[in-house]
C-alpha cells in the first residue's frame, strides 16, 4: 500500500513543479494580443476560443467602459488544438497539387471571449480588413482574398457574428455541436454547421443504461432549446426500455448564490447523464469538480475539462465517467504533426512561446518578449500532461479539419467552373465574392450524416470512452466500447467491461436502482404513485417460477410438473396411486385377502356342519349364497388397490354394485324367508307354495338384474375413465379412476341402500318371532351397520382428496362386508365350534317344550 502511494505521490511531482514556476513567470506571458495571421493567397477567419480574462473583485476601470482593473488573463491551452487542426489542415491542402494548385490558404486568427461585444468587433475587423500587419517585400495585398469564416464552439457565438456576416450573405461554417436553430434557413441562409447530428444518442445512453441493469437515474440537461429538444426524446426511449428518471435538473443560464437546491437530491442516484455542449456545461463541471463528488458514474456526450477544477491531489470527480463521441478514423499523422510543432517553426503565433515558457523553461527577451533558444532539449507538445494539452484529435478539432477541407473543394469547384467559363482572362488568379461559396457550400449542409474525412459515411456510430483521472491530471481517455444504430438491435452496443474503471468507491460495476432487484422466485408489485421502477417484491404463487430477475409476472409451471421451495425451477411431479407397495395399500389388501380367506373358513365350517339343526334351520342354500358373495365383496376390493388401467376402472364399479346386491338381496331373502315361516296369519295354499317353491329366492336375481340394467346404463352413457389429480398433493400426480357420471355413482349406492334399509326393515319387524335360530336380530343390526358405513362414507367421499378417497371406498366395502360376515356368521360359528351342545336336535327340542309348557302356564 506504501508503494502504491509513494508511486502515486511521485506522478503528482510536475504539479508541484509547475506551482513553483508560477512563481518566476515572465511578464511577457501575460501579455497577448486577441489575433494573428497565418499569410496565404484566400484567407480562412477562426474564431476560437483559447484565453479570457476574468476580474476577481471587478473593480471598473477609471475610463474605459466595461473594463476593470483587476482583469487577469485565463489560457486554455486544450483549446489551442483548434488552431494546431486548422494549420494541419491547411499545410496538407497547400502540398497536395491536386486541390487549389498554385493557390495558398491562410488564415486569419481572432480569439472569442464571452461578450456579444468584443465578438462582434473581431469578426468586424476581420470582415473590414482592418486588422495590424507586416508588409512583407513583393507582397501583393490585391492577391489576398477573405473567403469564409469558422465560428464556434456555441451556437450563441456563431449567431452573434452571423448577425454581421448574413447583411452580406458572407459564408459562415459552425465548427460547434449540431444545433437545430442554426439550420433555419430563413434566419441563417449563409451559415453551414459540420458537426453531425445527434440522430441515435438517446437510443445510445439508454442502451447502456439497459446493459448495466441502471434503472434509476439522473438527468442533468441545459434550460435551453436543446435541452428541451433532446428531453422527451430520452424520456420516449426510457420508458420504452423500463428505465425511470429520479429527477431532471435543467441548467439555468445564470446561476446564483441560492441556487444550492440544485444539488439536493444528487444523492438518490449513482448514474447521471450529462449532455449539453461545452458552453453550457462549463460552470456545471466546475461545480462538480468542486464539490468532489466522486461517488457517481457520469455518463456525457462531450469530454469533461479537468484543467481548471479545484485540486484534490488524487481524486477527481470524473474518473470512470462514461463519454460518447463521434466515430472518426484515427488520424495518425496529425500526431506526428504535432511532435514537429515548435514556437521557431510558427513564429506568429502567439500561444505557442507561452507553452514554452510555462512548460519547458524557456525564456522570454526582456526588450521584445521574443522568445530564446534556452529550452530544454526535446520539446515537444506530445511530453505534455493529457490534462493540459491532449494529442488526439478532438470532435471539434475533427470538424474545424473537416470545415477547410469542406471549403477547400468548394474553392476548388468554382475555380474549375471559372477557368472553363473564362479560361484565359485571369490566369492563375482565383477572382470570387465570398458570397459565391454558398452554392458549393450548400451541398455539405444537404448531406445525410456525411463526414467530410473524406465523404466517409457516418452510420450514426458513437465511441464510448472510459475517463482515466486517477491520480486527478492522468486525464487518459480510452475507448471500451461503441454503439452503432444500424446494425442488429443485439449488436449495436459493443463493451469491454474489463477494461473501465469505475469512481472511486466502487469495486464492481454499480448499481443505480430505486428498488433491490426481485431475484428468482420474487417478482415486482408495482408501488401506487411510484414510477414503475420503484416496486416491492413478493414471493410467486404455488407451482409458479420466475428463474430472472425484476420479472413482472412469475411463469406457472406445466401441469405434470411442480415448483421446488425456492420457485425458481419446474420439476416432473412423482406419478403415485394406491399401490401395493405403499403401506396403507398393502394394509387394505391384506385385509381383504385376510377376511376373503375368513369368509372362505366359514364356508368350510358350514359345509362340514351343513347337516346341523343351526346350518340348517337358516336356509342352508341362502347362506351358501351369501358367503359366497362376501368373498367377491372382499375380493371385489382389490380392483381399487394398483395402477389403475381402463379395465379394472369399468369391474371397480361393476363388480362391487353388483357383488353388493346380490349380498343385500340375499339378506333380504332372508329375511323374507323368516316372515313367511313364522308371520303367516293364514296358513294356507299359498303360504305353503311360497315354502315350498322357495319364492323368496327369486329375490336374488331380479334385484341383481336391476343392479345390472344401471351398471349398463352407466357404462354405456358415461363409463369410469382414467384420470389424474395434478393440484391435491403437491409434487405428486395421483392416477385414479374416475366415476364418469356422478349421478350413476349416487344412483348404485342409493339401490344399495335402498336393499339395505329394505333388509333392515323386514327383518326388524320378525326380530321377536319366535323360533330356537331365528337370526332376524343379527340381519337387522348389520343391515343398520352397513347402512350406516355407506351413508357416513358419502360425506366423507366428497371431502377426500388423491388416492385417500379410493383408500376410504377400500375400507367402506370392507368394513360393510366385515358387518355382514361378523354379525350374521359370527353367532353361528360361535355355537358351532365353542357350544356344539347347543347346536343339536335333542336341544332344539327341549327348548321348544321348555317354551310350550310357558305357554301353557300362562
């Protein structure tokens, strides 16, 4: 870390360096005049802005107006490669023998200060001529001809001399930023801007915005037309692209002490967009220098001045800002120019010997402030810091080089067109009026987005800049990316984010948003009177995903699949049914093969024991009957327990309705049976037919007929299908049988029931008919059993959900087959295998005498 700063603190030695100078700086280097003169056949009017003067305490001079006292004289020397264009420009034309052959350009230079006045008076003095000179021997100063004046870098300035120049249609090329107001034809007729369109920079900003995930940002824009022009564009592509606007701060034309609000809610935001031209944001950048706010990522369209603002030895506001330019192709030799650029090779210019002497200790003659030949050896403007002089070519100095070679072929054109007019009068003598240039020069302001370097074409291309100022004065512009508008729309921003550096304080790439971005299984609630980018996030619903961030709405996942705890994935749910293998399956199965094999025990015991007076004294054939189909009712379970498949769907339903009623019709024959044998009021014919042709037995097959004609119907109207419950257990798909028709489903339990409440009633009614086996009290309760399993099995079938519900008609057929078994077989094998006594002929006969001699007694 001690190297580091020690490395840091040595770069910072030629600030120090430079401070001590300051100290022993010539008079002469604050002495200056507002023009100089570049000699040539046609002369070229630059307006350029390189010094002013500004007054600390403004103390009024005692008799010239709007001068003070105490006026001190400010260089911006970045400003001087304006002057170092133009001259490349021209050297290049006047050596190239294909343009203006034996025709030279010149140039006339006059500095701009900030007032409409001392303007308007250069550009007169200019225009008129009137201006100090050396008459060189054998000079002819009828030669010389003024053609069209450059102004800039506002379009204020080049309005103000345009004033002048338009009296008389005098050609005037803006160097400056394109500005709509200057295209007005009926207000500026004669003034041409070579600058190109802004035409895709808002979608530029915007796209970079979206890259980074910048969603809350500031606007910093000037109160002015421009300023105005560009708002509602951004604002379109904003909302367009989901990106809101934490505040836009328009820059006042003047500003005041009390215009602290400005800068009050800065801190909402870590992204500001800046754009303006340099006029109209050189006080703002001054101010932002100032206050270091060095917690900020700037994004420009022009490059930031660091000359000049407040010196905070390492940190500087505007490292890591972000600035788009015009694409131009690289002009090397504009570089090697300047490597050859020296105060003795241009001994007119003025600015040149102060860069000497400020910089490389050369020395100023005290008669004539000419400068000596004492400088340090190998001094060169390219050694110089980026801060205060940068080699590479700026957007202005592009358009200025751009602007004399625009004329150049202008003056070129109308040369050609007039020898062939006048071929032999004039010679090699180019005779114009200034104002004849603007028929050649109208086609360079018709261009469509047409660079002059050399009619290359500008595809509305930017270059994105990553500021290096750290430590403060580095001042290294390099290139991490560019945007192009007519390429793919994923194609048209290109970055190399491993190469910016971002502000002090940010390690990474930093985040300008109004809410914490909602991850993966979050998405947005948009805020009620918050800009749509200000939102609270909120967990997705149930099987519903969102594996992005800042998602509006989350994505329900498929039916067959399920979203995990974090609900950022779908997954395939488990395919489950009552199966074998699960432990309530094989519980259920167990018990119906358990109780089959019961029922298949006391079919035994009767068998074996089918001579005995209790076998026998029951309708011995019925019993069989009966036992035989509670196995079925038994067995008639399984079908529910395994996969289901359409087959055992269609005999679920089918074998249980009809194993049921022949079950319950057999207890109804039954218990019939009982009536008729010991309620006969009238032993007579007909009693005695229905004993003997045993009537009561044709009970069975036209109930279970009727159970059969419904089964039919059912299956043939709407029979039971396969189906799957995707939403009752989550994760899981439950296979199961559907019924089909509800109403037939209801239709065979309440003719089940309907046989049951019948059994129960016939049979309640015989219960104390007399008789040593009369099984009327154990038919009655387990009819009242079964009813009461079926009839609570209803509400509970409608409540259930998944493979629960197959697992509860399991248990229902079984617990009212196990009711049957148990209550009506149940007595019987108790006195056949525990009391044999009582299950004997001798018995039944002296019960029945016991009960005569009761009767007779009473």
């Amino acid at each position: 870390m001690l190297y580091w700063t020690f490395i840091l603190w040595f770069l910072q030695i030629p600030k120090f360096v430079s401070a001590i100078k300051t100290v022993n700086i010539s008079k002469c280097y604050y002495q200056t005049t507002e023009d100089f003169h570049h000699e040539g056949d046609v002369m070229i009017g630059a307006f350029f802005p390189i010094h002013t003067y500004y007054s600390g305490k403004k103390i009024p001079h005692p008799f010239l107006p709007y001068y003070y006292i105490d006026n001190h004289i400010q260089y911006n020397f970045k400003n001087y490669q304006y002057i170092l264009a133009l001259v490349f420009a021209i050297e290049e034309i006047n050596g190239n023998p294909n343009i203006l052959p034996n025709i030279s350009l010149g140039f006339d230079f006059y500095n701009v200060r900030f007032t409409e006045k001392d303007t308007l008076m250069n550009a007169f003095n200019w225009f008129t001529n009137r201006r100090k000179k050396k008459i060189l021997p054998n000079y002819n100063c009828n030669k010389k001809k003024i053609s069209a004046a450059l102004t800039g870098t506002s379009w204020t300035t080049s309005a103000q001399i345009s004033t002048l120049f338009q009296l008389f249609k005098f050609p005037q090329i803006s160097y400056g930023p394109y500005d709509p107001i200057l295209s007005d034809r009926s207000q500026y007729f004669s003034l041409y801007q070579m600058a190109p369109k802004y035409t895709s920079l808002s979608h530029g900003i915007v796209s970079l915005m979206v890259h980074f995930r910048w969603s809350w940002v500031g606007l910093i824009l000037p109160d002015d037309h421009k300023g105005n022009k560009i708002l509602p564009e951004i604002k379109e592509y904003m909302q367009r692209k989901g990106v809101c606007i934490a505040f836009v701060k328009m820059i006042p034309a003047t500003w005041t002490s009390h215009f602290s609000k400005f800068w009050e809610n800065i801190d909402e935001v870590n992204v500001i967009i800046i754009y303006g031209d340099i006029d109209s944001l050189e006080i703002l950048m001054r101010n932002i220098g100032q206050r270091l706010l060095t917690l900020k990522v700037w994004v420009l369209n022009i490059e930031p001045h660091v000359t000049y603002y407040g010196d905070y030895f390492l940190l500087d506001s505007f490292h890591g800002s972000l600035i788009f330019t015009h694409h131009y192709r690289k002009n090397f030799e504009f570089i090697n120019f300047i490597q050859t650029v020296n105060p003795y090779k241009y001994p007119e210019d003025i600015y040149l010997p102060k860069l000497w002497h400020l910089f490389f200790k050369c020395s100023f003659s005290d008669i004539d402030c000419q400068l000596l030949a004492n400088c340090q050896a190998n001094a060169s403007l390219d050694v110089l810091p980026c801060h205060i002089f940068d080699i590479a070519m700026s957007e202005e100095s592009k358009t200025i080089y751009n602007a004399v070679y625009a004329l150049a072929h202008s003056l070129h054109v109308m040369s050609i067109q007039q020898i062939q007019i006048q071929p032999h009068e004039n010679g090699d003598v180019l005779v114009f009026s200034p104002w004849q240039l603007n028929t050649f020069l109208k086609e360079i302001d018709e261009r469509d987005n047409m660079s002059l370097d050399w009619r290359q074409k500008l595809n509305a291309e930017y270059d994105i800049l990553n500021l290096w100022n750290l430590p403060k004065g580095l001042g290294l512009k390099v290139k991490i990316g560019s945007f192009s508008a007519n390429t793919a729309q994923d194609q048209q921003l290109s970055l190399s984010e491993e190469m910016i550096q971002w502000p002090e304080g940010f390690s990474d790439i930093p985040q300008s948003v109004c809410s914490e971005s909602c991850g993966p299984g979050f998405r947005k609630i948009i805020l009620e009177g918050k800009a749509i980018c200000c939102y609270n996030c909120t967990p997705c619903a149930e099987d519903e995903i969102s594996n992005e961030t800042d998602v509006d709405q989350c994505v329900k996942c498929p039916e067959s699949h399920y979203s995990n705890t974090e609900k950022n994935h779908c997954f395939q749910k488990t395919v489950i049914f009552l199966a074998y293998e699960d432990p309530l399956g094989m519980t259920l199965a167990c018990i119906a093969l358990c109780l089959s094999a019961l029922t298949a025990f006391v079919i035994g015991i009767f068998v074996k024991y089918r001579d005995t007076p209790i076998v026998k004294a029951n309708n011995r054939a019925l019993s069989y009957t009966l036992l035989i189909t509670l196995t079925f009712c038994f067995l008639c379970s399984l079908n529910f327990i395994g996969q289901p498949n359409l087959a055992t769907c269609i005999l679920q339903q089918t074998t249980f309705g009809v194993a049921f009623t022949m079950a319950l019709a057999t207890v109804l024959a039954k218990a019939i049976t009982v009536v008729i044998a010991f309620k006969a009021t009238f032993p007579g014919r007909m009693v005695r037919w229905l004993m003997m042709s045993r009537a009561p037995n044709y009970i069975i097959p036209i109930c279970t007929l009727i159970q059969l004609l419904l089964c039919g119907i059912w299956m043939a109207t709407s029979p039971p299908f396969i189906d799957n419950d995707v939403h009752t257990e989550h994760g899981y798909i439950i296979i199961f049988c559907n019924k089909g028709s509800s109403f037939a489903f209801h239709c065979v339990l309440g003719y089940l029931c309907s046989l049951a409440f019948g059994g129960y009633t016939v049979a309640f009614l015989s219960r104390n008919l007399p008789g040593t086996f009369n099984e009327s009290k154990f038919l009655s309760f387990s009819m009242l059993v079964f009813f009461c399993v079926w009839v609570t099995f209803l509400p509970v079938y409608h409540s259930t959900k998944g493979k629960f519900i197959v697992a509860m008609e399991v248990f229902a057929i079984l617990a009212s087959s196990a009711a049957l078994l148990g209550f009506i077989f149940g007595p019987k094998c108790y006195i056949i295998l525990i009391r044999p006594d009582r299950n004997s002929f001798k018995h039944v006969r002296d019960k029945t005498h016991s009960r005569r001699n009761k009767t007779y007694v009473m």
